[in-house]
C-alpha cells in the first residue's frame, strides 16, 4: 500500500488530527491490502 496518501492527508491537519488520520488510514488500507491480496489467489 502507499503511504504518499496518507502523508498528504497528515499535511493538511493538525498534528493531533495526523495521528488519528494515519491510524484511521492504516488500518483501511491493511484491510484493503489483505481483500486484494485474498482476491489475487
């Protein structure tokens, strides 16, 4: 998954929002990782 999404969101917060925006963003782009991946096989 990249990062760079992430990154950009964080830029346009503030930096308590960039925590919860990076966790938030994490954890549905592991979730979209993994469907993906499942889908592949």
């Amino acid at each position: 998954c990249s990062e760079v999404t992430a990154v950009k969101i964080a830029e346009t917060v503030s930096p308590e929002e960039s925590l919860i925006v990076e966790d938030l963003f994490q954890s549905i782009c592991l979730k979209f990782c993994l469907r993906r991946n499942s889908q592949q096989e």
